[in-house]
C-alpha cells in the first residue's frame, strides 16, 4: 500500500471524466488499498475519489461512519461505477475537498438519494442514502464527472470561503483538508 499524492486545484486533470471499470481484478483491489491509505491520511477526510489522486476510473471511497452527523449511514463503503438513479429534496451546505485545501463552499444537493454501484470484486450494492452521507456521495461521484465543489456554488463571491486559521502554539496555522 502506498499513499498516493493529492491533485490541488488549478490542475486541470480534475476536470477529466473518469472512464467505468471493467476489469475487477486484483490490480484494482491493490489500487483502491492505496486509495483508502490516502484517504486515512489526509486530514478528517469522509470520502476521497480515484481522480484526486490522478487515476481516471470511477471508483470511490466513502466513511461517514466516524462523523458527528445524526443521520445514520452505511459506515465505510468502497462504490466502483457508482451511480444516482434517484433523488429527492434539496438543501445548501458547506463542503470542503482534499483538491481544494483552501475553501470551503455553499452547495446545493439532494437530500436522500439511491445509488447503485459494484464493490471491488464486482459485485452489485444498492443504497439509500440521505442528508450527511448523501451529500459526500454526490461530491464524490462528481469528482467522477470531472467536477469540484467548486464548480457548484451558487456564488464565488457569496458562497466560497477561505478556510479558518487556527492558533497552534502560539502560532498562527492554517486548517489543512
């Protein structure tokens, strides 16, 4: 396993489309290990997709399990060629990205979804997810679609915001995600 590097905003890579795995296999086993590993070890991270870390397939890693958020969800969920097939309501909320380490922004998404995806070995899962966990999984799969939340605000001069310093021994230190 290895931890893999981050692409940041401006790189135009995150605005690739990621093509559908085909081969379940163990080279996509041994990737998505890596991708799990850089997951864990960026900071606070609930989701990470194949794309932030330049591998254009559609595969995405997904643990609300270990968030404050009430709603309950499905834990940790790796979903190869995920895709919505139904959603509902909708409410604006604050996201950050592993890609954009800087910002913070005000989306607009549905507030409960269906999704259908394969796991790693190729077999078929179905979930309904709403609130927290719907919103990571919308973010995520645009990550897919060569989308960053970025894309999505409403206004950059309303909704985007530059994330919050923090002291740290006295010293000031930006929050990394």
């Amino acid at each position: 396993m290895a931890i893999r590097e981050i692409l940041k905003l401006p790189d135009p890579r995150l605005k690739q489309v990621s093509a559908p795995v085909e081969r379940f296999d163990e080279a996509l086993r041994a990737f998505i290990a890596d991708l799990e590993e850089t997951r864990q070890a960026g900071p606070a991270a609930v989701g990470i997709a194949a794309p932030q870390v330049g591998h254009f397939q559609r595969i995405v890693i997904l643990d609300c399990s270990t968030t404050r958020k009430p709603v309950p969800n499905h834990g940790h969920l790796v979903l190869v060629n995920p895709e919505i097939t139904e959603w509902d309501g909708y409410e604006i909320g604050r996201e950050g990205c592993l890609s954009v380490p800087d910002y913070t922004g005000n989306v607009i998404r549905a507030t409960r979804i269906h999704l259908k995806a394969r796991d790693a070995r190729g077999e078929p899962l179905e979930f309904d997810m709403e609130g927290f966990e719907a919103r990571a999984a919308q973010h995520e799969i645009d990550h897919l679609d060569g989308l960053l939340f970025v894309d999505r605000v409403v206004s950059r001069r309303t909704d985007l915001f530059r994330r919050k310093v923090y002291q740290k021994g006295g010293r000031k230190k930006a929050e990394e995600a």
